[in-house]
C-alpha cells in the first residue's frame, strides 16, 4: 500500500499490509436455536430478517406469559396455540422459517400437567413443531414450588414423546450467572428483567450446586426415557456445566447470548469452548423475549466477534448454521 498524501503520518502509515477479511460473513446466513420471537415487537422480527436469520425456533411457552399462579394447563396449551396460530403470519412478513419447540417448562408449578402431556402427542406431531420443551429440572420455582420427583415425571414424560417422534429436547439449564455482585433493594425487580423476583421460592434440589445438580437430573431422566443424548440440546449453557456436559456427555450446547448483561456468556466464551472442545456440538441462541433486555443481533454480532477472536470461518458456519441444520432440521432450504 502506498504512503497515503497527508501532511504527517497518520495510523495508516504504521499499519500492517491490508488484513484478508472474509466478506462472505457478511452474508452467512444463520439459525436461531432458542427464542421467543413470537413476544416480540414487528420491528424486532424485522431486524432478524435484516440480520441474515435464515431460520429459528421459536418456544411456544413460558411461565412469564401466563396470567395466573400457579398455571393451569389450560393456560399453557393455549399459549401454544398462540404460537400456532401466529407462526405462519410472522413467516409472511419477514421471510425467514420459522419453526416451533413446545413443552413443559417447570419454572412455575403447574396444575393437571398430565392434562399437557397428553395434549403434547398431537402436537409434536405438527411439521411446525421441531423440538420438545424448552423443559427440564429446575431448582427453584416462581410464586410456589413443584417437588423434584413430580417435575422428574413430566420432564421424562417429554423425552419419551420426544423419543417416540424423533425430536430433540432443549433443556432449560439454570444459569448460575448474577447480574451483579451486591444484593437489590427488597421489592424491587432486577433492572432489565420484568420478573418478580422475590417470589422465588426455596429450592427443591438439596446439592452444594443445585443448577449443576439439575442438568445432571434432567440427563438421567433422559437415559431413562431412553432418549438419546445426541438429541439433547442444553440451552443456556454455561462455564458451570460446560465441562460436565462436553466431557461426560454427548448433548448438543447452545450459548444464550442475547442477554450477555445477565448471564455473563459473550462471544469469547464460546470462542473458548470451540478452542477447547471443538465445534462440533455446540450452537448459539438469543433466547429473546418480552420479558428481558434482550439484543436480537446479538447472534449477528457474535459471527463477526468469533472471528476477530481467532475462530476460523468454517468453525463459524458450523456453529451457527451447519450444527442446527443437523440437529433440528431446519434452515435446510
């Protein structure tokens, strides 16, 4: 490169030769494995479609949309059909496919959840419906607890019908990150999370890492159910059962990092994963929803940041496009 015509020396002049950018990332299309897009404004979905999503699965449900404590199945199912009825318009309006995971989540205690487990058969039989959950063990609940061997039995009620149908489960794992180091006011909510949270209740789980313990119960109940862990997806992980899950298990992981303020997961921590356990297994998601401060480019953004951290391009394509194609069967066309 020539010497640029300008008075001095400017920072062009110490520069390295040009840098080989590999433009075809401006353009690599991605899949969104976990989100709740469906809660969002027009305008959000807009910016995935302008942001290279070729595809995503939206999760139908959530204790965070349910009106009444504790929910009644009646509440979930019918925000599962919310979410059916809606997909296809969404779809229209913004080109990318849009697919579905329903299921179980056991933040909240549910009433009659044999009622959905048996709703769940139809359902997951719906080319629209392409995993199972988000679901899974969770050690504390909102407003009032579900004891363990209950939540057990209807997690392992979704990995059978999950089994039976040939679909993948996405577990809800308990991230142990804080948004911040001291304790909040008393009654007043976490800044950018419309949850209540002194409504928590006490945990269910008796361990000295009660989220660890969970993932861990979720994936004997899994064995149980005879679902292969090759089919489970452990949404929200993190650097508490990341060892435990890419070490001595065979689970697919998805980093949530649409919400990098609460849970702490950015792009170098995945970049650290795909150095240490290679990309093979593992995935992204921005889990964005209503109820949280979340980035819908987050994703986008994080295809860029991989890179700067070292993250060669095909490893990129793997994670965030390549490895959903093969586990979910989605963003294929």
């Amino acid at each position: 490169m020539s010497s640029p015509p300008t008075r001095r020396p400017t920072d062009a002049a110490h520069l390295d030769a040009d840098v080989d950018l590999p433009r075809e990332l401006l353009n690599l299309p991605w899949v969104d494995v976990h989100n709740h897009a469906h809660t969002l404004s027009w305008d959000d979905r807009e910016r995935y479609a302008l942001s290279g999503c070729h595809a995503m699965m939206m999760v139908a449900s959530g204790y965070h949309w349910t009106p009444y404590k504790p929910v009644r199945a009646e509440d979930v199912r019918y925000l599962w059909d919310d979410a059916i009825n809606r997909r296809a318009a969404i779809e229209r309006n913004h080109f990318f496919e849009t697919n579905l995971g329903l299921g179980i989540h056991t933040g909240v205690r549910i009433e009659n959840p044999d009622d959905l487990v048996d709703a769940m058969a139809d359902y997951a039989e719906l080319d629209e419906v392409v995993a199972i959950g988000e679901t899974g063990v969770v050690p504390a609940q909102h407003v009032e607890t579900w004891g363990l061997e209950s939540q057990r039995a209807v997690v392992g009620a979704q990995m059978e019908l999950a089994d039976e149908n040939d679909l993948p489960v996405v577990l809800h794992t308990p991230n142990q990150a804080s948004p911040a180091e001291r304790p909040y006011r008393p009654g007043m909510a976490i800044p950018g999370y419309e949850k209540n949270a002194g409504l928590g209740q006490e945990p269910v789980i008796d361990a000295e890492n009660p989220a660890l313990e969970a993932v861990k119960i979720d994936l004997e109940v899994a064995r149980e159910a005879g679902l292969s862990e090759e089919q489970v997806v452990a949404s929200h992980a993190d650097l508490n059962n990341l060892e435990y899950l890419m070490t001595e298990t065979d689970c697919q992981v998805s980093f949530t990092i649409g919400q990098s303020w609460f849970s702490s997961i950015t792009a170098e921590t995945v970049a650290n994963a795909i150095d240490e356990y290679g990309p093979g297994r593992i995935m992204m998601d921005t889990d964005a929803a209503n109820v949280i401060r979340s980035e819908v480019f987050s994703l986008k953004r994080a295809i860029f940041e991989l890179y700067q951290f070292g993250i060669d391009v095909d490893a990129i394509r793997q994670v965030v496009l390549e490895n959903p194609r093969e586990v979910f069967g989605i963003g294929t066309d």
